[in-house]
C-alpha cells in the first residue's frame, strides 16, 4: 500500500501533467492560428509582388485572364449580406430568447428548445436549396416588381434572408445560455421592488448580460462571414459592388469556393483566390479584437 506522501506526490504529478496539457493545447491553438495567418500570407504573396494593395482592395476591376484582381466588390458583397442578416437575425433572436428564458412556460420550452437545436445542425445545402425554391422565386415574383422592372431573385435580399434564418439558431441558443446565467435573485428582488417582469428583463436581465449578448453577436457575424455554400447558391455570383438589396452579389466565401478548384493551373489567379482567403481571415480577426477590446471597457466600466 502506497504510504500517504507517495499519494500526495502522485496526485501533484497528475496536476502538473494536466496544467502542461492543457498550457500546450492552449499555445497549440494560438500557434495554428499564426501557421493559418502566414500560410495564405505565402500563398498571397505573388499576386501582392504583381499589384499593390491599395488597388488590389480599392478596385473594381476583375479580371483574372488579363492580371487584373480587383476585391472591392467582393469585399462589399460580404458586408452587405452579412450585414444584412445580422440585421434581420439579432431582433428576432433576442426577442425569442427574451420569452424564452422569462416568459415561456416549461412545456413550450421543451419543445422549442429540440427545435432550435434540429435547426443548428441542417447542412448549410438544406438552407440553400430552400432558398432557390422559396426564396428566390418569392423575391422575383412579389417583391421586386415593386422596386424595379425584373429581378432573377438572385439578390443581396435573398442571400441575407438566408443566412439570417441560419444564424437565429446559434444566436438563440447563446442568448438563452446567457440570460440563464443571471442569478435568480436579482429577478426576484427586482420584482420584490415593484418592478414589472418586462421592466426587470429590460434593467436588470438586459443590462446585465450586454457584455455577453454583444460576444454572441460577434460570433454569429464570424460565423455568417464564412458562409459557403447556402450563401453561392442564391447570392447570383455577379461581380459588381451592390447598390441596393436586389442587386445580385459575389461575397468573398462563394467567389473562393466557385473558383479554387478550376483555376489551380495559373499560379497568380490561385495566389488571388488566397489573398481572398487571408482577406476574409483579417476581417474577422480584426473585427474579434475590436469587440473584444469593447467587451473589456464594458467588464471594467461594471466594475
């Protein structure tokens, strides 16, 4: 039988070897991070050695056959429709996770929550291809005869509805996650002041967890900038920067995936298609760090 230092001496190596792990699984992450970064820098670098980046970002000109790469209207393509969806997407989701955590009965929320979790895990096709069959002929049909003489439906509309109808499950269940959190006794004694349920969810739930909504919000936008495959299928593919919402599109995702595979034979078209790549990875990266530089003057300012 092991005497009792022999067992303190083991249950400190187990500690330290899960700490090591769990350190080097950490720098693991950060350093694949790096490797991502300077690996499509690499693969960037020719067409940056062939065209400065100020007209390789500033301008409109896409032609690949005669060495003219121009992603400005790739680049507004995806804030357009990501911008879009998390416009239409993030009321609907806090007012669903509002009534869910405060105002749904257990029974509701037992069957809404299987749903919402169905609807996180469709396949990204599934949307599209509801988004060709509905979507799609309802914009060219109903709506843009309204606005404009014809629309194939192919539009920035179409691509934003999509992809906000995706997000709502993630933001949903996050926001749940997050207003559950909240400690019950702050409910109670707000409600043991006088206050209305509605007036404890807007002073109290809401003000309490801004700091989280607002890291759910950046979430779904990172997640909706990298949207491939529901987005090519009713974005229209058209190079040219928008000007309303029934333009048709050409975001940065659906531009890589469309040409990649067909254009590995020319070594500076491939070389563009990955600086589209690193361009969309500095988007994301940048846009992370400024709210994560905001969420810090919130925890401080709470303080």
């Amino acid at each position: 039988m092991p005497n009792r230092y022999e067992m303190i001496q083991r249950r400190i190596l187990k500690d330290r070897v899960a700490q090591g792990t769990m350190c080097g699984l950490t720098v693991f992450a950060i350093v694949f991070l790096a490797a991502m970064a300077v690996g499509l820098y690499i693969k960037s670098v020719p067409v940056l050695e062939n065209h400065s980046l100020f007209s390789l970002l500033g301008s409109s000109e896409w032609k690949p056959m005669k060495g003219e790469f121009g992603f400005l209207p790739f680049i507004a393509g995806t804030l357009w429709v990501t911008g879009l969806a998390i416009i239409m997407a993030l009321p609907v989701s806090l007012l669903t996770g509002i009534y869910l955590t405060e105002y749904a009965r257990p029974a509701v929320r037992k069957m809404v929550f299987p749903a919402l979790d169905i609807l996180a895990a469709l396949p990204s096709v599934i949307y599209g291809v509801w988004g060709m069959l509905v979507i799609v002929p309802w914009i060219s049909e109903r709506v843009a005869p309204h606005f404009i003489e014809f629309s194939s439906g192919y539009t920035v509309l179409a691509a934003g509805i999509v992809l906000g109808v995706m997000v709502v499950p993630l933001l949903v269940s996050l926001f749940i996650e997050i207003f559950t959190n909240v400690p019950v006794e702050l409910r109670e004694a707000s409600l043991a002041l006088g206050a209305t349920r509605w007036q404890t969810t807007r002073k109290v739930v809401l003000r309490k967890t801004i700091a989280g909504m607002l890291a759910a919000t950046v979430l779904a936008v990172s997640r909706a900038m990298g949207e491939t495959i529901a987005v090519l299928m009713v974005c229209g593919c058209v190079v040219g920067i928008p000007s309303h919402l029934l333009d048709a599109c050409y975001p940065i995702p659906a531009l890589i995936a469309n040409n990649y595979g067909e254009m590995l034979s020319m070594p500076l078209y491939e070389s563009a298609l990955m600086f589209a790549a690193l361009i969309l990875f500095a988007v994301v990266l940048i846009f992370n760090l400024l709210s994560r530089i905001v969420l810090y003057r919130l925890e401080r300012r709470s303080i």
